[in-house]
C-alpha cells in the first residue's frame, strides 16, 4: 500500500487546519477518508476543505492522477499495481479500513456506490472507532433488503407498491404469486437498486425466463439470488423524497426530486420541484416521509424513492446515503447537504427546522456520461479539451481536466450539469445554453441527446412517465438525430 506525498498542484497550498471551521470548533473531524472516486470524492474534498478539514483520498493505479486525487490532502493507492478492479480496490473493506488506520483519519465518507450501502462494512468502520458518515449499520441492513424495507415502511404509514412481501425460493412460488396479484408485473432483486436484477413480465409465457434472468442477475450483481414480485405500474412517474435525522427522532424533509427521465431504469436527468406535484402534495408526502424517518431514530441523509401515479405514491426503496442528483435540491434550498451529513455524523443536531425550510426557483441535472448516443456505448480515452459551462444559475460538476484519461473500468459518469433559474421554463433555456457551451474534446457524450430532448415539446409540458424515454430515444435510433 503506498501512500503519495502531497502534490504542489493544483491542491490548496495553505494546508491542513488553515481555517477554523465555520461555528464547529474543534468538534468537528479533523480528517475524512472518502471512500470514493471521480466527480462525488471532490464534491465532497470541497466542502471539508470549506470546514477545514482534512482529507485523504484513495484510488487505484490508473486514478492516481485523477482530480479528487490532486486536490486532497492525501493520497492512497489501495488497488493492486497490476488492476484496476473495483473489487480489489474501491470494494476492498480491508484496504479502505488500512487507509483510515495509516493516514489518522477518524471518519470514513461513502459519496454513493462502492461501499455506501454495505450494512457490514458500517458495521465494521464503527466498531473499530471510525465514524461512518451515515446511518448505522441496522438501517442500511433493513432499506439493503427491499423486502424488509416494504415492511418497515409500511409498518411507519408510508403507502407501497402491491406485492409480495416475501422472498421467492422457487418458481412455482413465483408462478402462484403471479396469478393472485395479476400482470403485468415487476420481478425484483432483494437485495438490489440500480436498476439490476429488475424484469417486466406480462404474462405466463415469458414468466420463468424473466425469473431466471432476474436470479442471475442478482446473484452476479449483489451475491444474493432472492427475488420478490410487485405490480408493474407502467404510467408512473418516479419522485423521491429527499429527507435527514439526526438520530434522536427528529427528521426534516427537503421537497421531492423528479427521476422520471430513465433508460431501463437509470436516472438521467433530474429536476426539482417536480412539473407535476403541486404544493398541497408535496407536504401531505414531505410529512409522511420525514415522519416515517423521525420514528426509525435514522441518521444522517436518505431518499425514498416513490412511483407516483394518478395522484397515489407507492413505496419503492429507500437509498441510505447522498443521491447522484442530490445537487437540485442543494440550488433551490441554497444548502450544503455534505456539509449537514458532516454535521450531523459529528453529533450535532439538524441545522434546520422544518417550517425554516423554503424552496427558491426550478433546478434541472443532467447527467453527462462518457457514452456514444444513441447506442450508449461507452467512450473512455484522453480528454484534449475540457470546457465546463458558466454564468448565473450554472454548475458543473466533474472531475475532468485538459489531458485526463477517462477509464474504461467505471461507471462512464463525468460530470453532473446543474442550473438553477426562477421557473421551469427558464431553468429548460439555461441548461440548452449550457449544453452548448460544454466542450469534452473528442470524447463522446450524451450532451446531444439532452439537447434534443429539452427541445421536444412534450418534455416542456412535463406530460410523461417512467416509459416515455425509451421510446422517445427508439424513435431516434437509425436516424441522425442523435
């Protein structure tokens, strides 16, 4: 394991401890290990050094030059010279704990992916007397299982998905199942998110095969083959409920994200509030939610994800940790989410009351991923020029610079494109002048298709659901479009 002095560039050259931390004293962590990569480590490097604390990094051999690498205070290398797997690496419980042992560091940031959602790991960092900045490890075990999770949810009055609340062992489970809730239906990973081990089955001819597929998956994907059944309810819209507690029963929310522009079932463009929630809404669900999270005792930041559909929310997991498109949230409220986690993961109580609360404007995120469009075929390799977009209501979220070589080994995400304006309509305008001004020479992106799609009148009316995308974009394939 190797640990890189630090570099002259471009990191911060007043040094650890240069500014007392805004209200916390020295209460606060003195060093964060983040046990991430890419554009998530240095949004959370930005707001540590704004608290002035350290940071540590960690990375494999071919991010030692990355930017989340550069600007920390220091460095790790915890994969194996020869390998750049995650499993090896960014997955290594056993290497992240020996960063945090060899560098001093007294608590551990997730970001998202990777090990945020590992019940065992939380588990693990705590017991040795390493904060985790996040819920415990009994939180992120319950919402881990989608099943359970149904349960406990249900248990506190959030609404839910119809469907089985068990695991299915075999298919003549499965099949009985299908019969009494009807079809079409939704087979589930339990152990999963991210849209894998997911399968839409309309009827009885295609069951067993999307079951077997579904099983595989799972077990490929999570180390777990349990799968679970919910109705399919394919006019939905999905929105989610961002919320914190602070772990002694109390709990705020902060309005809802819209998700419902997806690719089999990855998020690509985001936004809040939603076109389609109105404020009575938004409260009655706000409430539900940030009820539901004082009653757990929970810790920290969570979602909880919803589809919504004629009027109804149905239940469908909730993520413990900080969302990709967590940044909306952030430019409506003019709050540092990160900077809560810190606070709360450092015993503090909410910064916020509930009613203080109030929401400003319409922010969009549009995910720009390192992908040929419209195959989605990944584009890694050498980053010649990087312009990031400016101006009022404008951010960019990346870890991309002039000279950086995109791996071929991640998640093809490079960076996060956020505006913020007074309504939707000038939030729509500011992010096609965004886009235009965006440059990631000559690696492909997936900038035209958000250029396309803000232009199509019924993305401006709002009028869609959770399968409008997808035949949106099959529309487009063979053309030149895209």
């Amino acid at each position: 394991m190797l640990i890189e002095d630090r570099k002259e560039w471009p990191r911060n050259r007043l040094g650890r401890k240069a500014r007392t931390p805004r209200e916390y004293g020295s209460t606060m962590f003195d060093k964060v290990l983040i046990a991430n990569r890419g554009e998530i480590a240095l949004r959370i490097i930005r707001t540590c050094k704004e608290l002035g604390i350290a940071t540590v990094a960690v990375h494999t051999t071919v991010d030692q030059d990355a930017m989340h690498v550069r600007m920390a205070d220091e460095a790790v290398c915890i994969g194996h010279p020869l390998s750049a797997k995650s499993k090896e690496s960014y997955l290594s419980e056993l290497n992240i704990i020996a960063a945090c042992e060899i560098t001093g560091a007294d608590a551990i940031h997730p970001g998202y992916g990777f090990l945020s959602e590992n019940s065992e790991f939380v588990e693990k960092v705590n017991e040795i007397g390493i904060k985790f900045i996040g819920p415990n490890s009994e939180h992120v075990r319950i919402m881990g299982d989608k099943i359970e999770a149904k349960t406990v949810m249900r248990s506190l009055g959030v609404p839910c998905v119809p469907g089985v609340e068990e695991g299915l062992d075999s298919f003549d489970d499965v099949r009985n199942a299908a019969l009494t809730l009807g079809f079409p239906l939704i087979i589930k990973a339990a152990a999963g998110g991210g849209g894998r081990g997911m399968r839409l089955t309309n009827g009885l001819d295609d069951l067993e095969g999307a079951y077997e597929r579904s099983r595989y998956e799972a077990q490929l994907s999570f180390g777990n083959d349990k799968v679970y059944l919910e109705r399919f309810l394919g006019n939905g819209r999905h929105i989610e409920i961002q919320v914190f507690g602070d772990g002694r029963g109390n709990a705020i929310h902060f309005g809802e994200r819209d998700c419902t522009i997806q690719r089999r079932h990855q998020k690509l463009l985001e936004e809040t509030p939603s076109p389609v929630i109105d404020r009575q809404t938004r409260q009655s669900i706000g409430e539900t939610c940030s009820r539901a999270i004082a009653q757990l005792g929970y810790e920290g930041a969570g979602t909880i994800e919803f589809l919504y559909q004629q009027g109804q929310f149905y239940f469908i997991e909730m993520n413990t940790r900080l969302q990709v498109e967590h940044p909306v949230t952030e430019a409506v409220f003019g709050i540092d989410l990160v900077e809560e986690q810190l606070r709360i993961a450092a015993g503090y109580s909410l910064s916020h009351r509930q009613e203080d609360l109030v929401s400003s404007g319409h922010a969009i995120e549009a995910r720009i991923n390192a992908e040929s469009v419209p195959g989605f075929i990944p584009c890694p390799g050498q980053v010649d020029l990087f312009h990031s977009p400016g101006g009022l209501g404008v951010r960019m979220d990346s870890a991309l610079y002039n000279g950086y070589t995109i791996p071929p080994h991640y998640d093809s995400l490079v960076g996060k494109l956020v505006v913020h304006a007074a309504n939707r309509d000038a939030a729509i305008a500011r992010l096609d002048r965004a886009l235009a001004e965006l440059i990631v020479h000559p690696i492909a992106t997936t900038v035209p298709l958000f250029q396309h799609l803000i232009a199509d009148p019924r993305f401006r009316s709002g009028d869609y659901d959770i399968q409008w995308l997808e035949s949106w974009i099959g529309d487009f394939n063979g053309t030149e479009v895209l």
